[in-house]
C-alpha cells in the first residue's frame, strides 16, 4: 500500500507526480464503488496496467456523418490515442453533439450553448484527467472551449482545419465567399444552370471547414493565439498528413500537461483573450468572433467587451491577404507560415510572456517563426489595411453596439445616409426583396428585424440580405444592409451586424419605418436614426412584443435564458458565477 492508504497503481500520488490524479476518485480506492468501476472497465476489455495510475484522457469528438467539416475527426481520434497511449496517458473517446454549419436549422447558433453544456457535465461528471477537444466548424470551437474552460482541467484544442482550395473552369474558388458571388452572377443572368452544376461540385473538394477566413478559421485562429493548441495547428489543411501528426501530438502533449496540472485557467487569461482579439482584426476575421469571445471570456471569470474590439481595432493592421477582404486561401496561408508567422509581424501588439500549452511562453512558440510569402501575409510596411478589419458602431439605432466587417465591402459606402427599407422578418424578406413595387434603389439602406438571439431564433446568418435581382442586372453589388442577425465568415458586403438590444426584446430596430433616414458612418463608429426621440417615444408606446415560438422544450429554455449579442449569447445561467461542486464518486 502507498503512504495513503491506496493500493499500487491505482492512480495514487505516484502517478501523477506527487500529486493525486482525479480519476483516482473512481479507481483508486479501496470501496465498493472503486471495485465495481474497476470491474467494469474490465467488461470494456481492459487490462489493469493499461489504465491503472495513468492519466484519463477525454477525447470529445464532433465527428458526423452529415458536418463535412468534420467528417474526418474519427480518423484524427485514433492519431490523438495513439498519441496518448505513446506518452502513458488512458484515451477514452466521447461523441458530443455535431454543430454543422451546413446542414443544421434554424441555426446551430442556437445549439452553442448547449454543446457548451455537454462539455461541460462530461467533463466533470466522468473520471477525466485531462481532455483533447476536436472541432472546428464554426460553433463547436467556442463551444467546446466555454464547456471546457468552466470545468477547468488541462485542454489541448485539435482544430479540424481548412478544407483543400475549390477548383471550377481554372479559377481557385473560396468556399462560401464564391458561392455568394456566383449565385449573384445568376441572379443577374450571367451564368445558367450548367455553370451552377459545375460549381457544385468544385466548390467543396474535401474533408475540413471553410478555407476562406471565414468564421470557422477565424475562431480556430483564435483558438490558437490563446494558447489552447499547438504551434501552426490552425491553419493545417484537413486531409494533410501533418494534419494526423498534429492530432498524435496532442495526444503526447495532453498527458504532459495532465502531469504538470497546468489547467485551461492558467491559459485562458485576459492578455491571452486580448491577444486573440488582435489576431481575429490583424486577420480581417468574422464578425462571428465578436460574440463567441466576449462568451468563450465570461466562461473564464474575463470580461471582454465590444470598446475592447474597438479599441484594439484602432492599432491593428490587417496582414492577412485572405479571402473574403483579400486575395488568397488558408492552404496559402499554412504555407506562407501560418499563424506563428502572422503573429510574429505583431509581437510588439501580444502579451509575449504568458504560457500556452506547447511552451512555457508565447514569446518561446515564436521564436523562430518566418513568413515565406509577404502577399499572403503581409508585412507592417504593407499592410491589407492600416486598421482592424472590423468596426463596432454605436448610436440610437445601436444603444447597446453593432459591428461590421467593413474591410469586406465596398469602400465608397463607408459613410452613407439612406432611406430604410423595412423587412419584418426573413421570410417576407425573401418573398418580396425582388418586387419593382418596392422601388429599391443603390441608395436605399435594407433593414431586417426579427432576427436577432430571440427573435432568429438563435441569431441566423441572415446578415448579408440578398441585393434585388434587378439591381444585380445593373451592376449594382453592394448596399448599406442592417440587422439584429448575423452573416456567414465568408460573406462580405456594408453589413451592420449584430444590432443590440434586439428588435425582438424592443430593441429601437424595431421602431423603424420605411422611408425614415439612416446614417452610416464607419470612420465615427456611428449608426444613426433620423428620427426624434418624441417620435420614437409615440412608436414604442404603439409596440407590443412578439409571441413566444417555443412553449416546451430546448427552445423554451434558450428563449428563456439567451443574453444579448453584445454580452455572448451565453444562458445567464450558464454565464454567471458560482461553485459547481466536484461529483463525489464514492
């Protein structure tokens, strides 16, 4: 028996260093309810000296037959075990939910936080040591990461990575972003059908999420700056065999940091969301990244707010010449030298001496790290655009904020004033935007309400509001367009985004009229509403809120509990603090 009390190999001090694994709890006893999970860890088919005394690995695995993005995250499950059975550590792999962008309605922007959830009670309630997250498509990384971060253990973070570039009629296509572009095309009749088939099936070649910087590679780019993978592991293409390395050293690098019980807290700190702020602008990133966060912050006891955007925004220069605001692809960018090059143009703007799980420093992982192509990553001298590529804007159709990507539109609508054309929710927008009724001109400033947390639900990518067909035959490729929703990573476009509170909730979106005047104005951060506050006044005096879709279920929980875009779409239940006691094992 050791000092203890507990008997050898049982997960006592020894194996951890000195220090007492958390699974020993489960195993290392001498109770009935020890015995009886040694038992049937046994009818899983193990042997004692394969998992007695050694690290416990959770590998939450989003992996699905229906996420392409992650279609491959079966085959990188079993790199990450061999990595841990390599380094002494126990994998055990747990399917959690799939959030495919694709696929999943209304939105699995409404699913976030309930993945968050399952991490999070996986977690904690099964006998873990340490965790390897494998995701990527855009919800499931803050997702997996706020589950992660409120349970607190060592994490390593094994993004899916970028699907290979598209290929149609020798152009090099951007998943997403030329999907937008080309189906505007045939809106104003310059391709036909044979072209759209074509398009199909070159749009799309591979495994992994989008290879634009849209919002699955802006949040695994973030992933990445704070310190939650390894060096260079964002931007991997999906079906690259470094990409299968990469999952195996995770699998060695977990049981380490389970050794060292160096935990997500240690990681996940103010300078190091700070620092993920500055890569998503330095990158002309998502607007998506805005929200998850200043979520993925809350879950780590950090208050990150849309000033900290703004404020970092004004310093940052935009390096990365990447689709949708630039030129090129993630493939380019792995190869022109990825995020440890990116970020070492930027290392006067990082907080350089705090940890990441690969090094003892962030200073220490870019050491070394070159660019090897200065037009897909560009240098300080030369810069995509001498600021952050996105804005938060504020004013009294704003109280609360709203944010645009503005380095993805069209520069001569930076400060724009136009009449409002008001659509109620997306569906009537949808069924009329193409009407000659409407009189819808260049000038005119498209407002969709009813699409915002509550109001989507969940907050859809409606953002990017189609352009009527028969402005599209005139040349005409972008307008000054506002709502509560949100818009795809890959989209572009003079989208306001994100406008807070809600027109669901009252919001002053929902008071507008068509034919009232709107002002844009990026450069002085404001979006402003032509009307007076006693006219405003008399119209929510007229307002009555919106029935409740949802009467049961999930959905009535998220109605019930979803905060604000400009506070995280977090469950308030989730987003507050509190002790969640340790389960006691028995």
């Amino acid at each position: 028996m050791s000092t203890d009390g507990t008997p050898p190999g049982n997960g006592g001090p020894a194996a951890g260093q000195g220090r007492t694994l958390r699974s020993h709890q489960w195993y290392g006893t001498d109770g009935l309810r020890s015995f009886s999970h040694r038992a049937r860890t046994r009818q899983l088919g193990y042997l004692p000296e394969e998992h007695l005394g050694k690290p416990v690995i959770a590998i939450l695995n989003t992996w699905s037959d229906i996420n392409p993005c992650h279609v491959h995250l079966r085959d990188r499950a079993q790199a990450v075990k061999r990595g841990v059975w390599q380094a002494g550590g126990f994998p055990l792999e747990f399917p959690v939910s799939t959030l495919s962008e694709t696929f999943q309605k209304p939105t699995p922007m409404l699913y976030r936080n309930m993945l968050a959830m399952e991490t999070e009670e996986l977690l904690r309630s099964y006998p873990v040591d340490g965790a390897v997250l494998l995701g990527g498509c855009d919800k499931s990384t803050p997702a997996l990461l706020m589950g992660a971060a409120t349970v607190d253990l060592p994490t390593v973070f094994v993004p899916a990575g970028p699907m290979l570039p598209g290929h149609w009629r020798n152009e090099v296509l951007g998943s997403g972003t030329d999907m937008w572009k080309y189906w505007d095309d045939k809106r104003a009749g310059l391709i036909g059908d044979c072209e759209m088939a074509e398009l199909e099936s070159g749009l799309a070649r591979s495994p992994g999420h989008c290879m634009t910087m849209g919002t699955a590679s802006t949040l695994t780019a973030a992933a990445e700056a704070l310190g939650v993978t390894l060096p260079g592991a964002s931007s991997i293409p999906a079906v690259d065999s470094g990409h299968d390395r990469m999952a195996a050293a995770a699998g060695l690098r977990i049981v380490e940091l389970v050794r060292q019980d160096l935990r997500l807290s240690r990681i996940l700190t103010r300078e190091a969301y700070e620092d993920a702020v500055t890569t998503v602008l330095g990158l002309g990133g998502s607007t998506n990244a805005v929200i998850h966060l200043i979520a993925m912050a809350g879950r780590s006891g950090v208050r990150l707010t849309l000033d900290d955007f703004d404020r970092i925004a004004r310093t940052v220069p935009v390096l990365a010449n990447l689709r949708p605001g630039g030129q090129y692809l993630m493939e380019d960018f792995h190869f022109a030298g990825g995020l440890p090059g990116f970020l070492a143009q930027l290392t006067d703007l990082l907080h350089l001496d705090r940890p990441t799980v690969a090094h003892a420093t962030l200073r220490e992982q870019l050491a070394g790290a070159l660019v090897h192509n200065t037009e897909v990553i560009r240098t300080r001298e030369k810069p995509l655009a001498d600021e952050g590529g996105l804005a938060v804007l504020r004013g009294n159709l704003c109280p609360d904020g709203a944010v645009i990507k503005h380095i993805a539109a069209e520069q001569h609508l930076l400060r724009h004033t136009g009449p409002a054309v008001v659509f109620d929710d997306y569906r009537t927008m949808q069924r009329t935007i193409n009407d000659p009724a409407l009189g819808i001109t260049p000038d005119h400033v498209l407002v969709l309400r009813n699409a915002g947390p509550k109001g989507g639900p969940g907050m859809p990518e409606y953002g990017m509001l189609p352009i009527p067909d028969y402005l599209l035959k005139q040349g005409v490729r972008d307008m000054v367009r506002i709502s509560d929703a949100r818009m795809s990573g890959t989209s572009y476009g003079m989208c306001v985004l994100h406008v807070a509170p809600e027109s669901y909730v009252g919001g002053p979106l929902a008071l507008v009229r068509t034919g009232d005047l709107i002002t844009l104005d990026v450069e002085a951060r404001s979006l402003h509403l032509h009307v007076s506050d006693e006219e405003l006044a008399e119209r929510r005096a007229a307002w009555t809120p919106p029935p409740n879709p949802y009467e049961r279920g999930y959905g009535a929980l998220y109605q019930e509990q979803i905060t604000q875009a400009d506070t995280g779409c977090d469950f308030e239940f989730l987003a507050r603090p509190g002790n969640v006691p340790e389960p006691y094992a028995g």
